[in-house]
C-alpha cells in the first residue's frame, strides 16, 4: 500500500496520478481537509499530522494493518519567507512532525521524503551540485530540510532534492505559478520573470512519476538529485509556455535578480544547479527533460 502524507498539494496530485498510472497498489491519501471522493484505489484520510492523535489513529487504523507501506512524506511547511516569519510552527510541521512520524510507523518498507535544491545554496559559475557536496542553505527554509534529511537517512530512508518545480495545478481549487502565468498572458498582459537566476527546473509530472520508478525499484542510492538536464531561468520557461499558447513572446519581461528587494523576504540563493549524473544512471535514463 501507498500512502501520500500532503496528497492535496501540487506534488501531492500528480504523486497520486502516476501510483496509479504506473502500480495496481492501494492508495492512502492523507491530508488537510477538503479531500476528494473516494475510488477503488484511494481512500481519503483528513487530519493534522502535526497532531500525535491522528498519527496514532492513523498507523492504528490504517499502516499497522498493511504488511508492506511505501510512504510519500510531503507534508512541509515550505514558503521561504512564511518560514522566517513563523519560526516556531515552522520548525514543528518540517521537523518535529517528521521526526514523530517517521518514529511511529509499523511495517514501513520504503519511505521517500522530498528535500530541494535549497540545501545547496549558491552555484558559481553554473557549478552542478551533487548529491556528496557540503550543504550551505542561505535561508532558515534550507536549514529545515537540512534537518529534515538528516532525521530521514538516520533512519535509513531516501531524499530526491527537487529544483523549482512548475506545471499546470492537478489541485482542486489551488492554482500554481504556471497558471497565473498562463491566464496572465492569455488575457494580453505581461508577465515580469528572472533571466538571470538558474534552476534545473522540471515538470511536476515528471518529477512524480521518477520518485515512483524509484519507490519500485530495487534499492536505489538514499540521496539522489531529481531534476531536468537544462539549466533554465524563469524568463527561459515564460518564453516556453508563450510559445506553447501561441502568444507574444514580447509579453514575458526579463527582469534581474539583482532588482529583488521587496519581492522576496528571505534571502534566495541567485542560482542553484543540480547534477542528476545519479539518477540517469541508477534508473538507465538518457535524458530527464521539463515537459508541459
């Protein structure tokens, strides 16, 4: 059985969208209320994992009743600078609730918990972290998953570091970055973008359907960097999604990093790169590519 802690968000959706496209597995998806109905597969379970209740209730009722789980542990607190303003709960939803969690499990064969790029810090000149680099976060978000992905792998579980992650929302009710920049330029207007601050972005269909090859493969190496070949700024994925709609180009604005100040609280690493040299060759890919 599967079970994606956080199965409402973002990566949430599309995690669930490719356990089912790719294993005949049950799915148990927990999150923050609203959920969504019930199917065959997926069984929909509310509730705060911040609170030690449910997480009794739920390994009780559910997970020591299964003789093999595979986890998906999304739950995060995630925002850079929602972290730095609220420290405290903050650090109880990215590392207390993890560490309590993880502790508390029956019967778990795999778990996978998705850290970011974040943990790195700044790439100098287009340098390509990997997965053995020394960690400099520049943020108290990095510093979290830091923590976060130290809990995991004393444990013995796996890490995929993601880079900036982008595609259409599978969320109900939620729209991501990538449809306010389609409705924006859809309707004529311009859209301001960085040009100059690099990220191996991908798509977050791919980047769910690789954490899933990797939960099914055999054993696989327990920190691995899950990112596309390209390193693309935000102006370099406007330019792709304007041509994809058919529109100007000229209505996607190159703007500098260097003119941030006010648009971001906590301090942002510039440029953070990823090598996924790893990941091709433990799962044999030739190439790993953002797709819309």
């Amino acid at each position: 059985m599967y079970t994606v802690v956080g199965a409402n968000g973002f990566l949430g959706s599309y995690i669930i969208k490719n356990i089912l496209e790719m294993t005949d597995e049950p799915i148990l998806a927990v999150c923050l209320p609203p959920v969504e109905e019930d199917t065959d597969r997926v069984k929909w379970v509310p509730g705060d994992i911040s609170d030690p209740a449910f997480v009794e209730f739920l390994n009780k009722t559910y997970l020591s009743k299964s003789a093999h789980n595979k986890i998906v542990y999304l739950a995060a607190y995630h925002h850079p600078d929602l972290v730095e303003k609220n420290q405290r709960l903050a650090w109880d939803i990215n590392i207390t609730s993890l560490s309590r969690f993880i502790n508390s499990v029956d019967h778990l064969d795999r778990f996978f918990y998705p850290s970011s790029d974040s943990v790195y810090g700044e790439s100098v000149n287009g340098y390509r972290f990997k997965e053995d680099d020394p960690l400099k976060p520049v943020n108290r978000y990095g510093h979290h998953k830091c923590a976060a992905e130290s809990i995991v792998t004393e444990y013995g579980y796996n890490i995929v570091r993601y880079p900036f992650l982008i595609a259409p929302s599978r969320a109900p009710g939620r729209k991501h970055f990538y449809d306010t920049i389609v409705s924006t330029l859809l309707a004529g207007k311009p859209i301001e973008m960085f040009k100059d601050s690099l990220r191996s972005a991908l798509d977050f269909d791919s980047a769910a359907r690789l954490m899933i090859q990797l939960m099914e493969s055999g054993p696989v190496p327990q920190k691995l960097n899950v990112c596309g070949d390209e390193d693309l700024s935000k102006y370099d994925i406007g330019l792709r999604i304007a041509d994809k709609l058919r529109v100007s180009r000229d209505l996607v604005v190159p703007i500098s990093i260097e003119n941030a100040e006010g648009i971001f609280e906590a301090k942002r690493a510039s440029s953070t790169l990823m090598d996924n040299g790893l990941l091709k060759k433990t799962l044999d890919l030739k190439e790993v590519r953002l797709v819309f």
